[in-house]
C-alpha cells in the first residue's frame, strides 16, 4: 500500500492522530482490548481510510484491536457455516455418554459489529496482528522516512512495555516476512484474524499488494473461499 494517502487524511484532518477511532485511548474498554500491542494512534496510522472509516463506530465500543480482528473472526465464522450447510446430511450414531452441547456449533454473529463484540483478542494476538499491519504496510516499498518517523513516534508513545516496543520497532525497521507472520497464527480462525488485519492495512492496488496477500493467505494456509469472505466483510463493513 502506498501510506501518501493515509499520511494525508492524518495531516489534514481537525483531530490530533492519537483522537482517531474516536478517542481510542480514553475508552476503559478500548485499554484492555488494545492491551500489549500499540496505542491506538499506531493503529490509526497503520489503517487505510476506508479501512478506519468502515471500522471507527466499533472500534469507538469493543477496542481497535477487537474491531479489526471481528473482520476475520466474522469471515472466520461465515465460512465455517457455509461449510456446514453445504455438507451432505449425515445420519450420526453418536455414543450414549456424548454431551450434545459439543455437537453444536457456535452461532453465526449477526453482523460485522456482533463478531467485534464476541471475538476475543487476548494474549499473544494484538501483537500479531499489529505485526501483520506494519508488514502490509511496507509491502510496496513506499514508507519514506516521514512516514517511517511517525510511526517510530507513535510506538514511541504506546502504553506498552519497553520489550514491545523494541519488538514494534525492530518490525518497522525490518517487517516480517509472510512466512514469519505466518508462524505465528495459532489455527485457522487466529491466522484469518491475522490475515484481516493485514487486509485493513493495505489498498490492494498495486501488484506488489497483490503479491503480498497472496503469499500471506498461502503461508497461513486459508482457504480460497475463507480469503474471498475475508474481503467481502470489510469491502461491505
């Protein structure tokens, strides 16, 4: 993605970078969702507008990192229930001591907004995700050193611990590979989260963008169908 744009609507816009996604940072809820992978104005920056606008109203509720990773978990979901409603009608003998709870399914969120409210970004998968931005962000090549200056400046500025922000930085100064982010998915729902954040960072509009979404859908090992809903619930988020 070529961050000129993004870059722009930052430095024309009324709001200071830190009060985008709604006053990110003073949301009680927004702390704990956001907890160990980056302020919300590093996100903010990572985002491409349409991305940010389409993702603002839920991000201002559940928290960035939630808003952006209901994007996969909702696909994640869709897919999963299509699979199941395709699938040939099977007549089960199931053992008497089988719970049947087991058996079903968890619902389909409503929406775009329900997933962000039931996914559940803990651990290990903010910071992956973040990863996964910064390394579609750079995946053209066109991060000058402005550009490249305020995003140091917002890890920089991130609550977060020395190591992540070394962590952050290290990443910005030489983004992961495909194959890196990759290894970090822990499954197949975690890896379509991954692969929608990376998603929300880039305009897909260059052949080098094209590139880097293929591979990193390949590496994650989504399948094709899983990739296209990914799209098509932020396309119509």
């Amino acid at each position: 993605m070529s961050l000129d744009s993004l870059f722009s609507s930052l430095s024309n816009s009324k709001s200071d970078p830190k009060s985008l996604l709604g006053g990110l940072l003073g949301s009680s809820g927004a702390q704990g969702a956001l907890g160990g992978a980056a302020s919300g104005a590093l996100v903010s920056m990572l985002m491409n507008g349409k991305a940010r606008k389409k993702i603002q109203k839920n991000a201002v509720k559940v928290g960035g990192m939630a808003a952006i990773a209901g994007v996969g978990y909702y696909a994640y979901q869709k897919w999963q229930q299509s699979k199941q409603d395709s699938a040939p009608a099977q007549v089960q003998v199931l053992p008497a001591a089988a719970p049947a709870a087991n058996l079903i399914p968890p619902p389909l969120p409503p929406d775009l907004a329900g997933a962000s409210f039931q996914v559940r970004v803990t651990g290990e998968l903010p910071m992956k995700m973040v990863l996964a931005m910064i390394a579609a962000a750079a995946a053209d090549g066109t991060i000058d050193s402005v550009e490249m200056s305020a995003l140091a400046d917002a890890i920089d500025n991130a609550p977060v611990e020395a190591a992540e922000k070394a962590r952050l930085t290290s990443a910005l100064n030489k983004p992961p590979t495909v194959e890196e982010i990759a290894g970090l998915a822990n499954g197949p729902e975690e890896a379509s989260e991954i692969y929608g954040a990376a998603l929300t960072s880039i305009e897909v509009d260059t052949p080098s963008e094209h590139l880097f979404l293929r591979r990193l859908s390949k590496a994650l090992d989504l399948d094709e169908q899983l990739v296209a809903t990914v799209h098509e619930t932020l396309e119509k988020a």
